[in-house]
C-alpha cells in the first residue's frame, strides 16, 4: 500500500508546475552563485605590495581579539553608529548617551599609543568581556559586542603563509572536492530552507481541492501510511535536482583534477548533499505540512518558514546551534575550523533528521484525528465510524 501510494503521488506531483519552478530556482542559484567557483583555486602569489590580500581568517588568540574589539569600538565612535543584528540587521545612530557609553569602555579596555603605533590593552580577559557585555546590554543587546555576535567582527587579514597552508590543506586534507562540497552545502541549504515550502503547504490540501478526497477516505488507508507517503515522495523528488547538481559539479571537478593532477573525492558532494542539505529539507517539507494541516491554510505557513529561514542565514559560518535549520559555511577550505565546528554540525543535522520524521508522526495523528478517523484509519466522518461500528456489533 505504502510503495503504491508514493508512485501515486510521485506521478502526481510530476505534473505540478510547482516542482518544476522548484528545479529551476534551485539550478539557476547553483548556477549564480557556486558553478563559478568551480575550478577557481590556485595557489597564492608571493606578496606584493599594494597586492597582498589572501583573505580573511578568524581571530583565535585573546589578546587579539581584545585589540579588535578595541578597535570596533573607535570605528563606531567615528560612525556615530553601531549595528544591531536581528531578522534584517540596521545601523543605529548613537545618542549622546551611547556615545558616552562607548566612549568609557573603550577608555576602560585600552589607549592607543601613537608613537608606536601599538595598542594596549589595560585589562584582563575576564574584564574586558565584562565590559564588553555591558556594552550589549545597555545597547539593547544583538550588537557586535555580545557573545551571539561578537565573532562576526574577529577577523583579521590572512599571511600569504597561512594562505599557502590553507591551500595545501584544500588539496591534501579536504582532497578538494570536500572543500568545495562544503560551499555547494552552503549555498544549496539555502534553497532548501524556503522554496520546497510552495510545495509541501499544500500538498495535504491537494485532494480536497481536486474532490478526491472522498474516494480515499472511504478506503481504510491508515493516517501514517497516507501522510508518510506524500512526504516520501516530495522529499525524493526535491532531492533529486540536488544530488543531480552533485553529478554535475563532481563532473566538473573531475576534469579540473585530472588536468591538474589533483585527487579528488569522488563521494564529497553527494556526503555533504545527504547530511548537510537532506535534514534541511525534510524540516521545511515537514513542517509545511505540518503548519497547514494545524492552520487550515497553506498559505499562513509561507511567512512562518520565512522567519525561520531568514533567522539562520546569518552569520556566514561559525554558529550551529539547534536554532539554525540551514548549515552556513561560506567560505572554502577553513579545515581546521570545520573540524573545529564538525561536532555541532552534527549534532544540529541529527536534531533536524529526528524532528522532522517527529514532525510527521504528530501530523498523521493529527489528520487521522480532524478526519474523525481516530489515531490510525481514515473514513468518510465520525458519523460514518459510529455507523460502521454499530454494523460491527
């Protein structure tokens, strides 16, 4: 019953422009922003002046980040503004209290010392982040310099050292392609945190619009098996552009490896398609379906998913928190900082594999339950229940 069901709705949604407008978002954002990306590594270029610029890296070391900080204060001071970060981040222009506010703490963490050129720092690490804390607070908090946001402004420009060690390790540890599955990731979870919702909020409505409804609800077909397998069958059907765009960039990069004498792994964008982008998109499909059926309405789940998608496009990488439907790491190569995160990102796709498939079980129950079916059997109504177990007794 279940595999006829799943071939059922895999014909039917073969036939719905949505899934195709999907496929074409989703190939035309491989095509902006990862596919010219492809083949573009090389190795740095011994520094010239005016020309010595190899990226960024994040800021590790204590007393670094204390000067940084320093100095992201000062800017603000010379702005006149600060940034609070939220669903869309804003420049804030500084009152005079503020002004003043920022003006102390950074009197209170350091001094520049203009004949050296040199900042220092007047305060251990423990104080400066007391400082730093009361910044936030009195701020309104989501600035730069609480700890949800402070990282975003820890960096610093990279050596042409570290570059060339960012390059090897590119090569030699992430065998190339792993680094750049991990961009696809990126860029691919972020279509797969929205758009698959146009889908999946309408897909448990579709029967009742098309008067189906009838003929499958006289059927005994138990609320899971019906529920299960829409779900099944939308999430291999969107799944599927994505590992084909893993086809198409693993090709790529085999013959950009072959005439660079590269090695590659052949199974990288295919492991980070299964466990980066697959839990992304099988909480947007089943909570689409979820919200509607709660709602009554396909259309309220829409700006419900866009909060929620929008909440965890930022930052760029480093945070992985179960909050984060989507893994962003925007970056290539960062080995050892995704070592580093490897653990949370873990732990954070495992959260959104088992939520959704809980996602989908109180779905089913609660279908089963607004159809008068009881936990398990779809029928006609409560009425037609009652009448059919009184013929019963």
């Amino acid at each position: 019953m279940l595999l006829k069901l799943i071939n059922k709705d895999i014909k039917y949604l073969l036939k719905n422009i949505t899934l195709y407008l999907f496929f074409i978002v989703v190939i035309l954002f491989y095509n902006s922003q990862f596919y010219g990306d492809i083949g573009d590594i090389q190795r740095p270029i011994k520094p010239v002046p005016g020309q010595d610029y190899y990226g960024s890296v994040i800021i590790t070391d204590r007393t670094e980040e204390i000067k940084e900080v320093f100095r992201n204060l000062n800017r603000d001071l010379d702005n006149g503004s600060f940034e609070v970060n939220g669903f869309i981040n804003k420049m804030v222009n500084l009152n005079d209290d503020e002004r003043g506010l920022l003006k102390d703490a950074a009197n209170r963490i350091g001094f520049y010392d203009i004949d050296n050129k040199e900042i220092n720092i007047k305060v251990s690490y423990e104080e400066y982040l007391k400082i730093v804390r009361e910044v936030d607070k009195k701020l309104g908090r989501n600035t730069s310099y609480g700890d949800k946001h402070r990282k975003m402004v820890l960096n610093r420009n990279m050596t042409y050292e570290e570059a060339l060690t960012e390059f090897n390790d590119v090569l030699n540890k992430d065998k190339l392609t792993n680094a750049y599955a991990r961009l696809f990731a990126d860029y691919m979870g972020i279509t797969a945190a929205f758009f698959p919702i146009f889908l999946s909020a309408f897909i448990l409505t579709r029967d009742k619009r098309s008067k189906m409804h009838e003929l499958i609800y006289s059927r005994s077909i138990k609320s899971s098996i019906y529920v299960i397998s829409k779900y099944i069958a939308l999430v291999a059907l969107t799944l599927l552009v994505y590992l084909a765009l893993a086809t198409h960039a693993t090709i790529k990069f085999s013959i950009f490896a072959a005439q660079n004498k590269y090695i590659i792994d052949y199974l990288a964008f295919y492991k980070y398609t299964i466990i980066w982008i697959l839990p992304t998109l099988m909480f947007t499909i089943a909570f689409g379906m979820f919200i509607s059926l709660i709602l009554d309405n396909g259309i309220l789940a829409l700006p419900i998913q866009f909060v929620l998608w929008m909440t965890s496009l930022m930052p760029l990488k480093g945070d992985y928190n179960l909050g984060k439907i989507l893994i962003r790491f925007n970056t290539v190569g960062s080995y050892n900082n995704y070592i580093l995160w490897s653990r949370n990102i873990i732990t954070n796709r495992i959260f959104y594999a088992v939520l959704s498939l809980g996602i989908i079980f109180i779905t089913a129950l609660l279908l089963s339950y607004k159809r008068g079916g009881g936990f398990g059997v779809f029928t006609k109504s409560k009425k037609d229940n009652i009448l059919q177990h009184q013929n019963n007794m």
